[in-house]
C-alpha cells in the first residue's frame, strides 16, 4: 500500500539539494555529444503545482526553493533555468514560483535526441499523472514497476553512460537495505554509471548503518552531501536533514558543493542549519 504522495513535499528543502545535485550530474553528463540513459527508479508525478490543495497543507516549500533568490545565486543558474522554463511552459504568472519540477522535469529539460530517459512509478495516480506531464517524449519510457527491480534490467545501457537517481520516500524501513543491495547488483553489471541516492535524515542511527553499508560494499569513489534545518535529535519525529550518496560522480562535484553549502545552509535555515560535505570512499 503507497500512501507516500511527493507532492506534499514538493520544493522543500530536500528537493533543493536533490535537483542541484541531479542539475550537475546531467550537465555534466551533457558536456560530451555521446547519449547517455536516464534512469529514475522512483520518479514520482514528475511536476507539481505549489498552488493544489496538497502544496497548500503543508507549504513546505516555503523553506526550500521559495527562500533562493536565483540572483544570489549566479553558480545555480541552470537549477533555476529549468525552475523558470517549466513555470513558463505551463503558462504561469512570470512574478510568480507556481510550479516546481519533480525528478523527470529536470531529466527531460537535459535529454537530447541520442539520450534516453527511463521512470519508473509505482503509485497509480502519480504514474498516470507522470505519463501525461512526459506525453510525446519518444526518447523517455514511463513503467509502473518497481523501480529498484527495472534498474537491474536496464544495466549496462548500451550508451554505456547513465545516472541512476535512486529517490525512495522509505515508507517502509526494509527499504534502506533493499536500495543498497539494489545499488551493488546494479553496480556490478555497470561499474562506471553514477549513481545518485537520496535519505532523509529521520533517525542518525539507522543513517549511519545505511552508509556504513555503502563503505563496506566494496563500492569505490563516493561522496556524501547533505544538508539540514537543523542538528539530528535522533527522537523520529520528522525530518531535520537530508543527503545525497553519488557514486562516480562528475569531477567537479565535491568542489561545486563545497562552496555551495555552506552558503546554501545558512540561506535555507540561518545559523540552526547544518551541513555535511566529504568523501565516504575514495576512488
Ligand atoms: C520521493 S518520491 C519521488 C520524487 C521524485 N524523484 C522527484 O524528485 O520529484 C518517491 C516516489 O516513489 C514511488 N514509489 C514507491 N515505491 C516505489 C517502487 N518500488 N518503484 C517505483 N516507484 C515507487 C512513490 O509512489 C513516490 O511517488
């Protein structure tokens, strides 16, 4: 049973990091004229409206994207670009954030015509509304599958360059250890792909065993990024941070975050914020 809804939750914090992550790896990705695949094990509706009763009840955005000022931020230009390009798309008030783009928007602002996108979405209202928000992308396929199970089936791609996007809401705790052990088959059958994986930071304990795993999975060259409101009290009663695992990632990465966080931080949560930054394995 999915009760998960990411539309809740759209533009919050979390979502910040996760896109500007997601925006350097495709970027990066883009600086070669040679395809590369796309795949989003848990892609989710793909846009939302900040404006729809679900954005509404919580207004969660309220503390991620509508804090960022795209002009404080000149390193961020192409985050906010696909922010702007999707507003206008769906024909929005140019004054005004009304949408925010989910995962597959990001993706499909960066696919060219030799790239390939494949998502995958479980939920059934969401897969019907992420299959209108990507209608006539013949390079990108949509199946209401397990997300963590395609991956295997879609590795190696026959670009032989991917990003992987890993983006589970982890309703259920056994989650955590299925994305490892899905991130080490897959890893096996295509060493060289990047792989991007997002936690929330609910309980340190069980974040620490999650990456734990990571460091001892044999796995080379990780980084680690996260960011949050506020320092862990470890009691469960919601999320205080959130973090990205990227495995392979572009080189440029770790120096581009670096510099970002910390200013990042301070202009999503103040002087409460707190931020992580560092290289779990070397490569
Ligand atoms: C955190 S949301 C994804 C957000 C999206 N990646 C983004 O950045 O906009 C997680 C989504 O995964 C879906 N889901 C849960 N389990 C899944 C599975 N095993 N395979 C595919 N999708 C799944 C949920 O319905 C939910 O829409």
């Amino acid at each position: 049973m999915l009760s998960y809804r990411h539309s809740y939750h759209a533009g919050n914090f979390a979502d910040v990091l996760k896109h500007i992550v997601l925006v350097e790896i495709l970027e990066h990705l883009c600086k070669k004229d040679a395809g590369f695949d796309y795949i989003d094990t848990h892609s989710g509706a793909g846009l939302f409206n900040l404006k729809s009763a679900h954005a509404k009840k919580l207004e969660e955005h309220s503390n991620g994207i509508a804090k960022l000022e795209a002009s404080d931020f000149p390193e961020l230009e192409r985050y906010f670009d696909v922010i702007n390009d999707i507003n206008k798309e769906a024909g929005a008030d140019r004054r005004e954030l009304s949408f925010y783009p989910g995962s597959p928007s990001f993706a499909k602002h960066y696919l060219r015509r030799q790239d390939r996108g494949w998502l995958f979405e479980l939920h059934p209202e969401d897969f019907k509304t992420l299959s209108k928000n990507t209608e006539r992308q013949r390079k990108i396929r949509v199946s209401k599958e397990d997300g963590l199970k395609g991956l295997l089936g879609l590795v190696p791609p026959a670009s032989r360059r991917a990003v992987v996007l890993v983006d589970p809401s982890y309703e259920v705790k056994t989650e955590y250890d299925q994305v490892v052990t899905a991130i080490k088959n897959a890893h096996k059958k295509f060493p060289s792909g990047t792989y991007a994986v997002w936690y929330p930071m609910i309980n340190r304990n069980k974040i620490n065993e999650f990456e734990r795993q990571f460091v001892h999975s044999g796995i080379r060259n990780i980084q680690r990024f996260e960011l949050g409101l506020s320092a862990d009290d470890n009691d469960e009663r919601g999320m205080t941070s959130s973090g990205m695992i990227v495995i392979n990632p572009p080189w440029t990465l770790h120096k581009k975050m670096s510099e970002l966080l910390p200013k990042l931080t301070k202009t999503l949560a103040g002087d409460e914020g707190v931020y992580k930054c560092d290289v779990l394995v070397d490569e």
